[in-house]
C-alpha cells in the first residue's frame, strides 16, 4: 500500500507530502566505520613548584605591651634581703607620693652611696611572694609588687654626735625624690637598683629546643586564671635556654574522670588540648614573663606550655 502510494502521486502538495513520507519509510540502518578511539591520557603524581612571597615576622614593639606590664621584679632571696628601705619623710610624714622626698638606708655592706656622674634611680617594691615549682615546692624567685621609683639625690653617711660626754655615731640615710608612684608609699617600703632595661622590639619566633614548662602565676592578680592580653609567669628561663621573642603554645590540662561504663570504675586522664599561644618578653634565670596573645578558653594556673 505504501509502495503504491508512493509510486503514483495524485497532486504538487500531495506528491511533496508523500515525498517527506517515502523519504522517511525507506530510510536504512547500516553499520559504519568504527570510530576511532579516544586519546587516552595517564595521570602521575608529581610535584609543582611556585612561588611563595616572603613571610612577613611581626614585630612586636614595647607600646604594644606596655598596657598590660608594671614594671615586673623577680628578686632572689638575697636580693630581697639586702634591699634598701624607706625610714620616713620630711616632717614625719607617714605616706609619700610622686615629688616628695623619701629618707631611705641601705643593708649593711650595701649602703646608698651617692655617684655624682650616674643618675642613680630605684624600683620601690613591697610584699615580695615566693613563686615555686607546681611540682618539687622549690622557690625558683621572689615576685615584688612594683609600687613606684625613686632618683638618689644625697647618699647615705654618718654623723658623730656628743652626747653627756659620749661620741655617738649615727647613721644620716640617704635621700631620694619619688619620681612616680602608683600608690602612697610608706615606711617599711624596700628599693633597689633599677636595672638597665632589657627590651627591644621582638621578632616573634619559635624556641629551637623542646619546652616543657608551666604557668605558676598570674602577674599582678591574686586569681587563678587568665585572660587574653594578661601576663603569667612561667617556670622556665634563660637557663632552659628561653629568650625574649620566643612563642609558645599554651596546653590546658586534660581533666581526670573515672569511666563507669562498664561497671568497674576506670580512671582515665584526658589528653592535654590546645589553647592558644603565648610571647616570652622578659626572662630571668628560672622565670620568664609572658604576655597571652591568643586563647580559645581561660587561662589557667598550672597550665602547660611547649614548643608550638
């Protein structure tokens, strides 16, 4: 019927539809050519080189630091007990401030002696605390509480007085000029030598030996923990080979739980975590200062600290 169809077209647009139709029905599979295959490509690990720009170290500058420190002294035992002490003021006054003359002497064998080409300046302290080893209980330094500063104006001498017949010799104390001060000074108050300060602007960087130390105390707080931006001590110091500059990370202790999951107790101990960073500014012979810069939780005392 279709051949029939096809072979005797009745009209112009019939024959032009009928074409399109034929067209269609006697169109034939057949198989061709087998393509050619696609370019395989094998993939190797390999290594690429780029260039990295050049890390920029931070520099951390004292004014960035300043906020958070007052001055920190970290005294031996000996230091603290040949400090000098203030006597009195003018007129007997008892408490003393920024401007006032102070009347101070000194240990024997230590006496304020006046050298007239130095500016002779003092840290005044009070209330020196032992700071221990968390650990063995030894006293690796004393902590004074940095109340002010005092310049040696006249030194410390001896006057002989008579007396119903008698040479008496007195001691004439030294005089200061108290320079600043955070609160009233008073008798009793202790100086020494203010030491030639330390800094420099630091370039952070890692220590190149291991660390192992821990946090013992909170600068200039009686509490235990510690924030962002405060400074703690640390049982290390230049003896461990620690120095200004040095960063190191801050590990909370893991906290100890007993497991009764399965019916006998079982004491476990949690593996230490990672907590944030902390600078070494300033160290001294078994203690060092450092300032937190970075925590995800509180600081605390007892906390460890290690090489990053």
């Amino acid at each position: 019927m279709a051949s029939h169809t096809c072979n005797n077209p009745t009209s112009k647009k019939r024959r032009g539809v009928l074409a399109l139709a034929c067209g269609l029905f006697s169109a034939q599979l057949a198989l061709g050519a087998e393509p050619p295959a696609p370019p395989t490509e094998h993939l190797k690990p390999q290594v690429r080189a780029q260039e990295v720009p050049a890390r920029i170290i931070e520099v951390l500058k004292r004014n960035a630091i300043e906020p958070f420190l007052a001055e920190p002294l970290v005294l031996d035992e000996a230091a603290v007990q040949n400090a000098a002490r203030i006597v009195g003021g003018p007129e007997d006054r008892v408490l003393l401030a920024r401007g006032d003359r102070a009347y101070a002497l000194g240990a024997p064998g230590a006496e304020l002696i006046l050298n007239p080409d130095a500016n002779q300046y003092f840290q005044i302290f009070r209330h020196a605390k032992p700071l221990k080893d968390l650990g063995t209980g030894e006293v690796l330094g004393y902590e004074a509480q940095f109340i002010g500063s005092a310049r040696l104006v006249r030194g410390q001498s001896t006057a002989d007085t008579l007396s119903e017949g008698q040479t008496i010799t007195s001691a004439v104390p030294a005089s200061l000029e108290i320079t600043s001060s955070k609160e009233e000074l008073r008798r009793g108050d202790r100086l020494i030598a203010r030491p030639v300060s330390p800094w420099k602007d630091l370039s952070a960087h890692a220590p190149e030996q291991d660390v192992e130390a821990q946090i013992i105390s909170v600068y200039g707080s009686a509490v235990v923990n510690a924030a962002q931006n405060q400074v703690v001590v640390i049982d290390r110091g230049a003896a461990n080979g620690l120095e200004p500059g040095h960063v190191l990370a801050i590990q909370r202790r893991g906290q100890q739980l007993i497991d009764r999951s399965q019916g006998i107790p079982l004491a476990l101990q949690l593996p230490d975590e990672r907590n944030g960073l902390a600078l070494v500014f300033l160290t001294f012979e078994k203690l060092s200062y450092a300032l937190v810069v970075e925590i995800s939780d509180t600081v605390r005392i007892g906390d460890r600290m290690r090489k990053p």
